[in-house]
C-alpha cells in the first residue's frame, strides 16, 4: 500500500515537472522576440515617431502616415468585410436547414485556410491590374481574410443564443427576418463584436497581401485609389533597408503593431468576460 | 388484489384493515346484544365496550384517511375509495351504536321473556336476516363482490316488509300495551336501521367499484 | 333554435378536427378532434411523449417552425382554419400567445423593453400608448408594482417566478384572444407556482387559456376542462372534476392514479 502511494506519488511529480519545462520551452522563443520587440522599439520611439512621416535617409521621421494608412485600410476592410462576414453567418446559422448552408459552410473554412499571400495575388489580379496598387487594392483583400473569421464568429456565437429565444419571438407574431435583427442578433451581439475583434487583430499584422496589393508609399494618404502607407508592409520594407534611420523604424513600428493587436485582444477579453458572469 | 406499486397503497391497505377490524368487531357487538335479548341475558356493560372501541377506531380510520388525502392527494379511483371509507366507517360505528341500544332496552325495560311466540319466532328470525346482513357488508370490504352488494338490497327490502308487517300485526291484534309490546317494537326499530346501514356499505362498494352512485335501498 | 345553436357554436374558441401531426416520419399526434371553450382553462395531461407541447403547438402554428414536422387536418379558431390557404401564420401567432416551460425574457433587453418589443416590432410607433400598454400588462401579472422603479433593468435580473410573470405580460401586451401555456411552472419554486395558478385563474375572466401540464394536481386545482393525452391519442376529455373523480377511461384512470408502468 505504502510503496504503491510512493510510487504514484513519484510519478505525479515528475509528470508535472514534464510539464512544467514544456511550457516554459515553448515560452522561451515568445518573451525573446517581446523582449527584443520592446528593448530595440522602445528606443525608436519619440514625439516625431508619432507626428511625422516616413524620413529620406538620414533624416528624422515617424510613423504617422503609417498609422493613418493602417486606420484607413482597416477600416476599409472592415466597411467591406464585416456586413458580408456577420451576413453570411446570420444565414448559417438561422436558415440551417437551407442546402445551400452546406457548401457554403465548406466554402468559409476553405477560405479561412487559404494561405494569406494567395488572397493578396487574387486582388492584384482582381483590382490591381485595372486600377493600379492602391487602398481599395489591399483592403478588399483584407476583407477577404476578414470574411471567413467574422461568417464563423457570428455564425457560433447566433448559435449560442437559445432556441427559446427565438421562439418566444415568433410566437409573439414577429416576423422571422425581425426576430433574427432585432432579437437574435442582440442576444449574440457581443460575440459578433468579438469577431470582428478578432478579424481586425488578424489583418492589422498581414503583410503579404498588402505587399502585393498596395505597392510602396511613403508620403501621407492621398486617395484610396492611390497606395498609401502601412504599419506591416513598413516593418518588411525598413527592415530589409540599409538605412539606420529606417530600421529603428522597423522596431518601433514592429513595437506599435504588437500593443496594437494586444490592446485589441484585451477589449476583446473585456468583452467576453460579460458573457460568463 | 392491488399491487404495491404505488406509495398510496400501503396507506390504503392500512384503512381496509381498520375497516375490516371494525366490521368483525361491529358484528361481535351486534350479535351478542341480540343474543342477550332474545335469550334474556345482561350485555350492557360487554356491549358498551366494544362500541366504545368502535367509536375509537372510526376515529381511528378517518384521522388515516384524512392523512392518506393531505400526504397524496388521491384522485379517480383512490379518491371514491376513501370518500367511501368514511362512509363506511361511519355505518360501521352504527352498528355498535345500535348493538348498544338494544342492550340498553333488555336492561331498561325486558327481553323477551313475557311475549308470546310468534313475536318471538318474529324477533329471531329478523335478526338472523340482520346479521347475516352484516356478515354480507363485512365481507364485501374484502371482495367488493358487487352482486353481493345487490343480495344486500334484496335482504333489506325483506327485513323492512317483516318490519311493517310487524307493525301492522300488532295493530290487528287487540292486546295491552306491555314491555314486550314496548321492548319488541324498539327492537325491530333498530334492526331496521341497522340493515338500512348496511345496504349503504352496500351502495358504498358499489360507488368504489363502478364509480356510480346508486341507491340500492 | 338555430341561434341557440349558434351561440354554442360560437362560445368555443377552437374547433380541431382530424388533427395530425408528425416529427420526421414519427406521427406524434393522432386523429385529435376536440372543442375548446372559450374564457375557460382546458388542461392538458399525460405521459411525457404523449404529444401534449405538441397539440398546443399545432394551434398557433409553431409546430411548423421545427424542420421535418407536418400537420394534417383542420384547426379552426374562431371558425376559421388557422391552416387556411390564404391564413398568415404570424398573423395567427399575434391572436396565439404562447408561454414556455423555462422562462424566456429576452437577454440584453430590459424589463419595459421585454414588454413592449412585440408591439414595437409589430409597428406601433406611439411611445405612450407603448407606454400605456406595458404598464397595464405588467399590472395584470401582478409585476408593476415590483418593478416599477427599475423598468430599465434586465428582465434576466428578475427571480424565476417573475421572469415568467414578464413572459406573460409581454404575451398579454400584443393582445392575444388565447394563451397557450406548456408547462408554465415547471420550473418554478412551489410559492412562485402558486403565484402563477392564481393568475392563470385571474386571467381565464378574459382570455381562453390551454395549459398542458406534467402535473397532475395542478391540471386539477386550476383547469374547468382536462384532456388525457396518449401516444398521441386523446383518451378522454371532459369536465376536470369527472376526470379527476370519475374518469369513464381505464388509461386515464390508470395514469391519474400513478398505476403506469
């Protein structure tokens, strides 16, 4: 009996001890790169680096036209891809019983794994070649990676609002369409807000789209039909540059991006913690 | 007959024993008054106990009855068999009531003594209807035979013509009035009475047992 | 004489005939024909699967709304067929209310909003006759006075029994002529329960109501008619005190009597 104890008892705390090292193995790359992230980006980081815009070589500059071109295009994205997203997953989740919820369920997870740079070359080929590198380039492509994370989002969290919901709507003689916007659609609205969170976490960071959709820029936004600035593509671009000036840049926007998307991750998390109280 | 599958049913075989406890000692009580008075016997104090007794347990059967409907709330059929229980136990302490009358007659005033035979032979044998009457009701809270219940009307229906024509008999007759006059008319009184309760358990099993409610007297 | 009859005709409020009705390939409601009177309560008992929700369903349309069910027959309500060519069934649902097992206020929505949402999103825009309209719904569940002050609280913030008060009152405020009620206390406290049966009684002078009910007590204390439903078949129906003192059925009389299984 004793022994038997013992021998668990050995065997529990090496398992954690297992454990324990794996995570902190796996930690270890992650706090590197913040901790790189932090030190280098900190040091590009000044009153300039949020008012002025891209420097020539040797100059002082910031970011702001970045920021500004970032906002933009996300918001653009956003215009595009969230009605379509939060549509597409009214439809999945409240006409279920439509054959056509199938395939496009399918369709959405296929998109959702599509490779980000293969969407950045669909809109080169879409818009690009007509109206040349521009805004409206990389947020529709943007959009596209948007669409399938806001669809599966909306989708779930409509779920997640109880049948008895929709039926206490119906039964009071609301029509299907009102009981879905009205109602439905309330009940699942901090999941949906989630989503789109979520969505814009993700393309705040994609670079490779941009890169194929929005050409190079380095003045302030001056129209959507024309390239314009962004965080991510600056990061690829300063980086690989040889100017001093323009990889410190790097580090600082490589530093604002990562705040960015962790700002968003906390509202979202403020957001979701509602739904468990 | 019934299962025990149900809850109820323990505290409704408890009620048909009290009932049952009741009849045998409802029948003891009536058949030895009846005995004192025809053969001219003191049973006052003997009967006034078992018809105390009675009075304790019809007590008895309707405080269970009472908690059988606060604890379950019987319905249908569970509900007619204990609306009917009460009934029941109700005649049943008639009877005591009654045995204990006729006693009180034999003490207070005579038995048989002074009569002449055919109002004996009379007495004796409507009181062998009577008892044969309750004997019936007793054993129907057991077999709720409902053509024995039928029997029953059909016995009462004979002892109230013995009872009229009794009446009428002693009316033809010009005789005095004596204490057998006096005793024997009290006496057929009560058998009477004592039949007419014994078609209700009659009609009582009947209602338990169809539902209907019938009066069979 | 043929207005007498005619009066008989029109004091029920539903007339089913050959009513049936199927999940799939399962037929759960079997040749149901019953009259229901109207300004009364009609209890519906029976075994769980016996088709109880699922007659009340087929009365204001909700059946339908759950995919692969069917209805055959005719349901007329007020003498015409809810099943009818040309019959709306939201328009059925606005005359049909319908409250549910677990109380079901909306969630983010508030106490007043709880109420008046049927009537605003059935188009009436005139904010003191909503206002009017929520209070004296509130007030016939007995909820105004408790929630008066906080009428822009969450209806989720209220007790059980008050939520399906609020349930009811949110039916009551689109003005229904009917109130169909499946199992309206079942999960509630005894107290709240209480509550609820008086109601249901208070609300009987003005409204038809069909509740169905697992328990059986409550069909008794609280319901003029009851209907015994099994394996999707009416057994019997009648005035409840001959079914709960004298059922004329051997099944009814069985089920009342716990004797099933």
């Amino acid at each position: 009996m004793m022994d038997n104890y013992r021998i668990r008892k050995i065997k529990d705390r090496l398992m954690r001890i297992l454990l324990w090292s794996s995570l902190i193995i796996a930690m270890i790359p992650l706090f590197s790169i913040l901790l790189d992230v932090f030190i280098n980006g900190a040091r590009a980081i000044n009153i300039d680096f949020f008012l002025l815009p891209t420097p020539t070589v040797g100059e002082k500059g910031g970011i702001a036209n970045a920021i500004q071109g970032t906002l933009i295009t996300l918001g653009l994205a956003s215009i595009i891809g969230v009605p379509i997203g939060i549509m597409s997953g009214i439809f999945l989740s409240e006409y279920h019983d439509s054959k056509l919820s199938q395939p496009v369920r399918f369709i959405n997870d296929v998109l959702s794994g599509f490779p980000s740079i293969v969407v950045g070359i669909f809109g080169y080929v879409l818009i690009v070649s007509v109206i040349g590198f521009s805004v409206i380039a990389a947020a529709f492509s943007l959009a596209i990676i948007m669409i399938p994370i806001v669809t599966r989002t909306t989708e779930e969290s409509l779920r997640m609002v109880p049948v008895a919901i929709r039926e206490a709507a119906l039964a009071l003689g609301i029509r299907r369409w009102k009981t879905i916007i009205f109602i439905v659609l309330k009940g699942g609205r901090k999941g949906i807000v989630t989503g789109v969170l979520l969505a814009l976490a993700r393309i705040a960071g994609e670079s490779a789209p941009v890169l194929v959709t929005m050409g190079y820029w380095r003045w302030w936004f001056s129209g959507l039909n024309r390239p314009a600035s962004n965080l991510a593509l600056n990061i690829y671009l300063f980086a690989i540059s040889p100017f001093e000036n323009w990889r410190t840049l790097a580090w600082g926007s490589a530093l604002f991006l990562i705040l960015m998307i962790l700002g968003i991750s906390i509202l979202i998390r403020v957001l979701t913690r509602g739904k468990y109280e | 007959m019934m299962k025990m599958t149900r809850l109820i049913d323990a505290g409704l075989e408890q009620v048909k024993n009290i009932l049952l406890r009741m009849g045998n000692i409802a029948h003891e009580a009536i058949s030895t008054s009846l005995k004192g008075y025809i053969e001219g016997l003191s049973t006052y104090s003997e009967v006034q106990k078992i018809s105390d007794i009675l009075i304790i347990t019809e007590e008895e059967a309707n405080d269970k009855i009472f908690e059988l409907i606060a604890r379950f709330q019987p319905v249908a059929s569970d509900l007619r068999l204990l609306k009917s229980c009460m009934k029941i136990s109700y005649s049943l302490a008639r009877y005591g009531r009654y045995a204990l009358d006729i006693s009180q007659i034999y003490e207070k005033i005579d038995g048989l003594a002074l009569c002449e035979d055919w109002i004996r032979n009379h007495i004796i044998e409507m009181s062998e209807k009577v008892l044969k009457m309750i004997q019936i009701s007793v054993e129907l809270l057991n077999n709720r035979d409902i053509n024995e219940a039928r029997n029953l009307s059909e016995i009462e229906k004979q002892v109230d013509e013995m009872y009229f024509k009794y009446l009428d008999n002693l009316m033809d007759k010009p005789s005095t009035v004596n204490k057998c006059i006096i005793s024997s008319v009290l006496v057929v009184r009560y058998l009477e009475r004592i039949a007419d309760h014994a078609t209700y358990i009659g009609e009582s099993i009947f209602y338990i047992v169809t539902g209907e409610k019938i009066i069979l007297r | 004489m043929n207005r007498q009859k005619l009066e008989a005709e029109l004091s029920y409020k539903f007339e089913i005939e050959n009513l049936n009705a199927w999940f799939g390939s399962k037929q759960v409601l079997k040749n149901i024909n019953m009259k229901i009177k109207e300004k009364a309560i009609t209890a519906i008992i029976g075994p769980s699967g016996c088709g109880k929700t699922t007659l009340i369903r087929c009365l204001n349309r909700m059946h339908e709304t759950v995919p692969d069910a069917k209805v055959t027959g005719r349901v007329l309500f007020n003498g015409v067929d809810v099943y009818g060519r040309d019959i709306d069934p939201v328009q059925i649902r606005r005359k049909i209310g319908m409250i549910f097992q677990k109380p079901n206020p909306f969630p983010m929505m508030s106490i007043y909003d709880n109420v008046a949402i049927g009537l605003k999103l059935n188009g009436v825009k005139d904010k003191r006759k909503v206002d009017s309209i929520v209070e004296k719904s509130l007030r016939m569940v007995g909820l105004w006075d408790e929630v008066k002050d906080e009428l822009n609280k969450s209806g989720a913030s209220l007790s059980g029994g008050q939520q399906q008060r609020l349930c009811i009152a949110r039916a009551l405020a689109v003005e229904p002529e009917v109130l169909l009620m499946d199992e309206p206390t079942s999960a509630l406290d005894p107290i709240s329960s209480a509550k609820i049966e008086l109601l249901i009684r208070e609300l009987a002078e003005d409204y038809t109501i069909i509740i169905v009910t697992h328990n059986m007590q409550q069909a008794a204390r609280v319901s003029d008619y009851t209907a015994f439903l099994y394996l999707g078949e009416l057994i019997e129906y009648g005035p409840t005190r001959q079914i709960f003192e004298n059922p004329k059925n051997e099944l009814t009389e069985k089920y009342l009597t716990g004797g099933f299984g």
